[in-house]
C-alpha cells in the first residue's frame, strides 16, 4: 500500500472506476481482497446486522464501529471506506468521529445529512438536516482529519424526501465545505445517476444495493456515467444468510448436511484464507530457536 490508505484509494480513484465489496467483518473483507477486489467498503448496516442482530438505525456506537473497521483493516491489505452514519452527533462529535475511524486505518468514510436517528437510505420516512448543519459537519470532518489524504465523502438523502435538485444543490455546498466526494443515496433511474453526475464535477459513488431504489446497473454503466466509487455494500451478506438458512433448514429436516458439502467452503481453503500456516511457521521458528538445553 502507499503512505496511507487514503492516498491508495485516491490513486485507484484516477485510474479506473473502484468496485467495493461489502465487508461486516475481518473475513468477508479478506474474502474479498483474496478475490482481487483492490478495496473494501465496511458497511454500516452489515456490521449492525451482524454484530448485534439489529437493524440499521443509528444503535452502533463510533466506538464498536471503529473497532470493527480495526480488525477489518488489519485483515486486508487493501483500502477500506467506511460507513459513519451521521457523524454520530454534532460538529464536535464528528470531529471525533473522524478521529477514531481515521486511526483504525481506514481511507475514508462517509457521512449522511439524515436526521437521526437515520434510516436506511432505501427505505420511506426518511428526513434530512438543513443543508448548512450539514455542511457544518462536513466542514469539521475536513478540519478533524489529521491526514490530508484521507477520504471524506459527503452522502446526501435528498433525492428521496426533496427531490433531485435539492440532492444536487446540498452536494454542491457539501463539495464547497470540504468533501473530497459525493454519494447521492436513492437515484432511482439510470437518467438520473448520469444527470447528477453532469450537475456534480466530484469524485462521486454509486450504491448498488439490492431491494433498493436504485437500479442495479453495472460498473461499466456506472463507469461511463462517471461515477468512480461502486458500492455493493449488502451483497456478501445477503448471499451467505440465504446459503446459511438453505443449509440449516436441510440438517433442521434431514438430520444432515451431507448434501451441502460441495457447496461449502472446504478446511483448507479456509486455512488458507486465514492464513494459518504462517502463524504455525511463526510457531516453529520461535520453538526451534529458543528451545530448552
């Protein structure tokens, strides 16, 4: 990687359009970068779904977040984004909000303009601050952040509850207060992704979630349109629950998972996913050189 993380992602973002898988754990984030994904986004929603059985409203805290993207950066070797939420608070809290998450290794996060507590960004009932106590917030990131490489992206709701001129207006305020880019959340047709990315000259994301509002156009499309962040924040998630509640409902009925094991990850390729034979050899070389007379 190069002198930070945030450097890293800024260099993939000038080459090429950036595909993010979802990671909520150090694993799935490992999967991911084993699969030849040059980057990780750490979703909020995945994370609170998988660590607590909750969903996503705004209960983790900055700091079981910040733990989290931790052991998630120390499993993979390439950039992450994360998820902030709203900052969890006011100027001050984001100011430390960027802080905690910037020292846990990221290369950046992003920061909506919801009301909180938030909603997911797919849903109804959906509200949003003032533009300008957003833009307060953005502007403290920018301040907060003691690397100036690393990423703040400034998400905005609007679309959903103001419609798209009023997204396009806050993005632009938001990029004028310090963002370095913008995550429009909910364009609901491939017109409107490509004309908010002609209205907003930034480094922009695009969420690809599932069972959204947003259509699931490709990263090509997206490319082309100009979008330079892709997320698919929810995918790994989804797909493995599903595998898990198949399986379990096969040993619930037969008493067995004999039927599933082809389509298992096998021992060792989890072993070597984890990486455990480096840790034996660490082992071994320990014992081999300090060994009793």
């Amino acid at each position: 990687m190069n002198s930070s993380p945030g450097a890293a992602i800024r260099e993939l973002i000038q080459s090429a359009a950036v595909v993010l898988p979802g990671a909520f754990n150090a694993l799935s984030a490992r999967l991911a970068e084993s699969a030849g994904f040059q980057a990780v986004y750490i979703s909020g929603a995945g994370v609170t779904n998988a660590l607590t059985a909750m969903p996503d409203i705004a209960l983790l805290t900055l700091t079981e977040m910040a733990q989290q993207c931790r052991y998630i950066c120390n499993a993979a070797s390439v950039p992450c984004i994360a998820d902030a939420d709203t900052g969890y608070g006011d100027v001050l809290n984001v100011a430390r909000a960027v802080r905690e998450l910037e020292a846990s290794g990221l290369a950046g996060i992003h920061i909506e303009d919801q009301v909180s507590p938030k909603r997911c960004g797919h849903l109804d009932g959906k509200q949003v601050i003032p533009p300008r106590e957003m833009a307060r917030k953005i502007a403290a990131a920018a301040k907060a952040k003691r690397n100036p490489e690393f990423f703040i992206i400034a998400r905005t709701d609007a679309r959903a509850v103001n419609g798209l001129d009023d997204a396009v207006e806050r993005a632009l305020l938001y990029l004028d207060a310090g963002a370095d880019g913008i995550f429009p959340e909910a364009l609901e047709s491939a017109e409107e992704f490509a004309e908010f990315a002609r209205r907003v000259p930034a480094t922009l994301l695009a969420n690809m979630t599932e069972f959204g509002k947003s259509p699931l156009l490709n990263v090509d499309e997206l490319a082309a349109l100009g979008y330079r962040l892709i997320i698919f924040p929810m995918t790994q998630l989804r797909v493995m629950m599903k595998a898990a509640e198949s399986v379990l409902k096969e040993i619930k009925m037969s008493g067995s998972q004999r039927g599933f094991t082809e389509r298992m990850q096998s021992r060792a390729e989890l072993y070597e996913l984890l990486r455990y034979s480096e840790y034996t050899a660490f082992d071994q070389e320990i014992a081999a050189n300090w060994t009793q007379d």
